[in-house]
C-alpha cells in the first residue's frame, strides 16, 4: 500500500517541532528536579524513548542550559554521564525594601547565593525607590551575568497591600511612603526586560521560610514579623492566603489593645500602637524609674531588660503576654501547624519563652512556635524564592514567563500532562497518516482525570 500524501508539510514539521519541545521541557524538569541524572535514568523517569531523551539532551547542551556533571561512578561496564543545570543558564534577582534598608541579592536557579547589596532605603519619594532599586538590581546584574548567564526574574518585597493586577502598593506601607502607598513599579517595569513581580514583605518571608528556613515540609502555618510594624503571612496548604482585599495577616489590627476603641489605634492598629517598635518604647518611658534613662530605640529596652532592669522587663513580658494572645487567636481560627517569629523584635531570644507559655495558656491546641533562623533576610529569601519559580517556569515552557505579578494559577508543567499531548499527537499523525515516530509510543500514558485548580495564591511548585 503505498504511503498517505502529506497535504500538509508544513502542519507537520510544526508538529514535530512541538512534539521536540515537550520532549525538552520534560527532560529539562526531569534535569531540575533530580539532577546530576544520567540519560537512561531521565528516560525511565518520563518514559521518553532513549533516542528521543539523548536528542532533547544534546539540544539543551547546546543551548547551555544544562551540562555535563560527570560520569555516574560505581556502576558496571561504560559508566553513563550524568546531567545537571548549567551555571550559566540564568539566575534571579530578588529585592527587599524596608524602612531602614534595601537589599537587592542575585542566586542561582538552586537559590544559592551569587551576590547581593544593601543600602538605606531613600525618602524621597516612590518614584526615588523605584529608581534605587533598579540601580541596585542593575549593580548585581552586571556582576552576576559574566558566571551565571542572562537574568531571568525579578522579585520584589515590600510592606503594604499589593495590587495584583498592577503590582503597585496601595496601603498600609506607611514606613516607607508617608502616605501609605507607592508604584515600585513606576520605573522598572520598562527598563528590565525579565518578569517582575511583587507581593507583600511578610508573605514573602512566609515563602522564605517554606523554601529555605524552618517551614520546609510544613503545609500550614504563618510568619508573624514584629518590628517597626506587625504583620502575619499566612500559608494554607502550600499557598499564601492574601484574603479578599490582600490584606489577611494584618494582625496589628487585632482589638488587644487597653482601649480598642481609641481613634489613635486606627492609623496602624491597636496590636501595633502596643507592642511595634515606637509603642515599647513609649511604654518604657512613661514607666520608667527615677534612676532610668529615656530611651530612643527599642533594643535598648531589650538590652536593659537583658541587664535585669525592672521597668524594661515589665515592658518585655508584656510584649510577649499580647504576642501570645495574639496567637492564640490565630492558633483558635487558622490552626497552623508552625508560627515562626522574626523581625526586629520577634526575634528576639527573650521572647520566645513566655510567648509559648502565653498561648498555651490560652488555648489547648496550640501550633510549635519558632524563631526564625533566616533573621532579617527572611523576605529577601522569599523574593528569590518566588523569582526562582517564574525563572523555571519560563525555561520549562519556553516562553515568555508569567505576567508581571505573583497573582495566577498555579504552575505546574508535570511531565504526564506533557506526556499526554505529546500521546494525542501521535494519535492524531497516525490517523493521518504522518510519520512521527521520532517520539516513543510507550509514552501513551493515561491522563489524570482532576486537573490542577486555578488558584489566587503563590505556588511552591518546583
């Protein structure tokens, strides 16, 4: 029988083209995930035929996105090479803008650590940080780009609420802009030609800790940052919760003030008017002894309380009375599984202690309460944590990455999705009589009937 004409040569080479890149994507994920891996072991894995894996292989070789790690010791006759990510095939930047300092890091796609800078965060205006933090991500560019290739992400932490359509700041950012909002996008958004996203400086040290600190492994629990300001990063299942008007977690607002109800408490909340930095110290003074001296910054109340000073402690074992009360509220309604401390005062090691003892005694479930081990680079961690996820999302499928927000579904390129395109394609050539048989028939594999819900929320997914 002689074989079908090709109607369609075109339509066919564009088909063996995708068919080449899904085989791509699925080895370079296959790479990502468990490299250094050798080619027959990247084979059994996705159920790619060998010819087909050596082939995406080679390409991405070629392309410098992966290379040769070695051959795979300890194993009989011709020891096969094993692959891992090239150094040089991109890396991520990520930044984070507080009251006092801005810190601008660059890491590999393993998040390690390439190099990272650290200014005073200017007061002149939005438009000025805007401009400072590009500066800054300039200055770290140049420096890692001759190593480590090409940016690929960009991600910035920052108090306030976040727009997520617009990544501008809307509120409650008041330790950097007076007037509580600013655009930090204003300036960047058209002068580095790499996804930038933004997204809340506690929930980024949330991800921080999911990713690199104590919560790895943890699927429920939140980061209470206590400073100049409190707030509470929220992490339910995997994702970060932002809540209808991205503004869950501000629990500087939460009624455990002495008066709730004072107008002085709705600017920045009566928890933070309390226990935030300007309110310890304030309590200091007005209950300090004869002998003590007024003080200006609030680790000098800790240093003093440190010392054994009565009026400085009876301000500490408040602060850690309202703090335990504070979660135990949290524990009542989210009941997470970790509370991780941090901030300039929540890291405090005098804390820790009576905070335990506070929540326990408040309630009879209780979540495993931690200081943070990430210390004031938790939200840079974060940033880097969520710029590594659209810098992988966008060398495993090709494109031009996620849009410039944290908003969105959740990513999650597995290889049986791929594998099962890659299928209906086969299925569709042989019907029509094209030759695709450069691709594996083993790879018909069934999909999975649930597909992957779109979700609001930050994915973890690697």
């Amino acid at each position: 029988m002689p074989p079908r004409p090709n109607h369609d040569g075109g339509g066919a080479e564009s088909r063996l083209g995708l068919l080449r890149e899904l085989g791509e994507q699925a080895v370079l994920e296959t790479i990502f995930r468990r490299g250094p891996i050798t080619r027959p072991e990247i084979a059994a894995i996705t159920e790619l035929s060998k010819p087909t894996v050596s082939a995406a292989v080679s390409r991405l070789e070629q392309g410098g996105l992966i290379r040769d790690a070695g051959r795979r010791a300890g194993q009989r006759g011709r020891q096969p090479v094993a692959y891992t990510v090239s150094k040089q095939a991109g890396f991520v930047v990520g930044g984070d803008i507080g009251g006092s300092n801005l810190r601008v890091a660059a890491a590999d796609l393993f998040g390690e650590p390439i190099c990272d800078l650290k200014q005073p965060t200017t007061k002149a205006g939005g438009r000025a940080l805007g401009m400072q933090v590009l500066e800054m991500a300039n200055a770290v560019i140049d420096r890692a780009a001759p190593v480590h290739g090409r940016p690929l992400a960009l991600a910035i932490s920052t108090p306030g609420i976040i727009d997520q359509s617009t990544g501008r700041v809307t509120s409650l950012a008041y330790n950097v802009a007076p007037e509580g909002g600013f655009d930090p996008l204003e300036v960047i958004r058209d002068r580095l030609d790499v996804p930038v996203l933004v997204e809340n400086n506690v929930n980024l040290a949330a991800v921080g800790e999911k990713w690199f600190g104590l919560a790895r492994g943890v699927s429920t629990m939140v980061f209470i940052s206590i400073g100049a300001g409190i707030g509470m990063g929220i992490v339910i299942d995997d994702d970060v919760v932002r809540g209808a008007h991205g503004a869950a977690g501000e629990i500087g607002y939460l009624p455990l003030a002495g008066d709730p109800f004072d107008p002085r408490h709705r600017l920045h909340g009566g928890l933070e008017d309390e226990i935030g930095a300007a309110g310890i110290v304030s309590a200091f003074n007005s209950g300090r002894g004869p002998g003590d001296p007024e003080l200006s910054a609030v680790h000098e109340v800790f240093e003093l309380a440190g010392a054994g000073n009565a009026a400085a402690s009876a301000v500490v074992d408040h602060v850690a009375a309202r703090l335990g009360t504070a979660i135990a509220t949290v524990c009542a309604i989210l009941d997470p599984e970790l509370v991780v401390l941090g901030g300039g005062i929540g890291s405090s090691p005098m804390l820790l202690s009576p905070v335990r003892g506070a929540a326990a005694s408040l309630v009879p479930i209780t979540a495993r309460i931690e200081t943070s081990l990430l210390g004031d680079r938790a939200a840079l961690q974060g940033a880097i944590a969520v710029a590594l996820h659209a810098a992988r999302t966008t060398l495993l499928s090709g494109a031009g990455g996620p849009p410039r927000s944290s908003a969105g579904p959740k990513a999650n390129f597995c290889s049986p999705f791929l594998l099962l395109l890659a299928s209906a394609l086969l299925l569709l050539g042989s019907l029509l009589g094209y030759d695709l048989s450069c691709v594996s028939t083993s790879n018909r594999r069934q999909a999975r009937q649930e597909t992957p819900p779109a979700s609001p929320t930050l994915p973890f997914y690697l």
